[in-house]
C-alpha cells in the first residue's frame, strides 16, 4: 500500500508542474518519441483528435483516440479511447475508455473505462469501471472497481472486489477477503475480515444439544459479520471438538429486541484426530430471537436447522461421531452419510 501511493504522488507532483493548457486543435499528430514528431517541441500546445505514439509521447491532450506503444503522457485533459503498452499518464481529467498494460495515472478525474494489467490511480474522482492486476485507488468513487487492492480514500458509491478493499465511507458493497470502511455509512462488506470503524465486534458463549459449550467471535456491521468458533463435546466418551466459520445478520425489530440469523459450517474433529483426511460436516441455520438486556449484553434463543456429512467409517460402517437427538432425513451412499434434524441454539452475547 506505501509503495502504491508513493509511485501516485510522484507522478502526481511531476504532472502538476507541467502547463496543464492545451491552447490549440489538431487532427492528427504522430510522434516516434518526443520530442521527435510532427508537432516537435509544440506539441504540449495541441489537442489532438488523432494520436500516434511510436514509443511514448507528449501532448497536450486528446479529443478522439490515442495509441502508444509505450507511453502516452498529456498536460491536458483526455477524452475518448486511450492505449497504450506501458503506461496513460494525464495532469487533467480522463473521459472514455484507457486501457494500458501496467498503469493510468490522472491527476484529475476519470470517468468511464480504466483498465490496466497493474494499476489505476486517480487523485480525483473515479465513475465508472475500474479494473487493474494489483490495485486501483482513487480519492472517491463512483461505480464498480475490481482488482487485488481497490483502495478510496473518501467516499465509495457502487462495489469494490477484490483481496483487500478500502473505503472511508459511502453507500455500496464490498466483497473481499479484508474489507475496511465506516460504521455510519450504508457500505455492507461480506469478506472474512470485516474491520468496521466503531462497527460490530462481539464475544458469544453459546450451547445446543451437540456440543457443551462454544465460544465465537464476530466482527463486521449488525447487518452482516463473520463468525469464528470452536466448540467442545462429548460422545461415546471421547472428545468431540469442533471449529468453525459462517455468517450471521442481526435485523432490529422493536426497542430491545432483535432477529438474529446464522448460517455456519463447523468441522468436527472425533476423540481429538486432526488431520486425518476424515470429513465431518456439521451445517446450520440459526434463527434466534435476541434480547438485548444492555448496550453490550445480549441473550439469544431459537430453533436450529442443522445437516451433518461423513465419510468416516469404523469396521466399513458410517462412524457414530455424534448423537443426533433425532432425524428428519437420513441417506448413506457408498462414500457420504447425509442426516438432518431441527435442535436448539442458545447463548450469551458480549458486545465490544
């Protein structure tokens, strides 16, 4: 992330001592690089309908379509279609479709199409699309951006994808593996790290009729958060523990109370055998009502819609690794065991 934005500020500070007036129209311009072209040293003087980069050159915008091979670098603004090999470098504002093999960099604003094999950096707003191999960042956007790190500095209306996204705050979607925004804000990230400012962090010690005790932690926005667990119980005498991963949703419904929804998959590991190449899947739907008794307390009750897969066998039989209170559907194929049933999930919420 440093480097990303050194690099930005760099070129920033070499665009923004450039004359950024482009003072007359031209149709066609070709240069081999500058200032070795049809406009010489004039051509920052120029805006071009048509432009023709042989290897890089230096312009004074464009009005139409530009190609370079290497680069293509206005003082002006850019409007219309935009390619290059290496690099788009514009001091103004970029209209259209820029497409590059490593980065764009415009110190103004963009809007429509920014696609480029590393990055695309904008100092101002950026509307529309937004698609690089390793990150985009701009001070706001607007529309959707897809890249391994899409990083707005303000505000974000529309969907960030990507490992990593960033937005201070704004209304939208982030899907990712870490998501960081604001909690006053309507930007719901779904990711497994959601880091909300002043969001949903919380402590829960819950049972059912499987396991004694679990304990979770969950972080994100009421609205959505991920749900990291482990459990501890017992069957046939031996130690059945679990760890687990979901989903969960908290809905207001009046004052104090709340609708809380699950949705978790744990993996049960049977008298403490890790490693093991043994499936057990245990999935479940939770549907609590919560009771807020404080800000940072809550108790939580409701059915639980649970599905349980094996392929663990003792002797060429399905093992018994846990004791289902019932079932509702029950199928054993050569490989898998399937079984369902309705139990019960409880417990006490600590909110941070």
């Amino acid at each position: 992330m440093k480097t990303i934005k050194g690099l930005s500020i760099l070129f920033l500070a070499v665009l923004a001592s450039l004359n950024t007036n482009a003072q007359e129209k031209k149709t066609v311009q070709v240069s081999f690089i500058y200032p070795v072209g049809t406009a010489g040293t004039n051509s920052v003087d120029y805006k071009n309908n048509f432009s023709f980069n042989i290897i890089g050159g230096l312009n004074g915008g464009v009005n139409g379509f530009e190609f370079g091979s290497v680069a293509n670098i206005n003082q002006g603004d850019v409007n219309g279609c935009q390619i290059s090999g290496v690099c788009n470098v514009t001091s103004g504002n970029n209209r259209g479709g820029i497409v590059s093999g490593v980065c764009n960099i415009a110190s103004g604003d963009s809007k429509g199409l920014l696609l480029s094999g590393v990055a695309n950096l904008t100092k101002g707003q950026s509307i529309g699309v937004a698609i690089s191999g390793v990150a985009n960042v701009s001070d706001s956007h607007n529309g959707f951006q897809l890249s391994t790190i899409n990083f707005v500095k303000n505000n974000l209306y529309g969907s960030q994808i990507g490992v990593v996204n960033y937005a201070k705050k704004g209304k939208g979607i982030q899907i990712g593996v870490v998501n960081v925004c604001g909690a006053d804000d309507d930007v719901l990230p779904i990711g497994l790290f959601n880091v909300v400012k002043n969001g949903y962090y919380a402590f829960e010690v819950s049972t059912n009729e499987l396991f004694i005790t679990s304990l979770s932690y969950k972080m994100g926005k009421e609205k959505f958060h991920t749900i990291f667990r482990a459990g501890i119980g017992e069957h046939n005498d031996k130690s059945v523990f679990s760890t687990g991963l979901g989903f969960g949703s908290i809905i207001p419904i009046k004052d104090n109370h709340k609708l809380n929804m699950e949705l978790i998959c744990d993996a049960l590991h049977y008298n403490w055998k890790w490693g093991d190449n043994k499936m057990n899947l245990l999935n479940q739907f939770n549907l609590n009502y919560q009771y807020q008794v404080t800000k940072h307390l809550g108790i939580k009750v409701g059915p639980s819609f649970k599905t349980f897969v094996t392929n663990q066998k003792e002797n060429g039989e399905f093992a018994s690794v846990i004791k289902m209170p019932h079932t509702l559907f029950e199928h054993s194929g050569s490989k898998y065991k399937v079984a369902g049933w309705i139990g019960f999930n409880a417990g006490i919420v600590f909110s941070l």
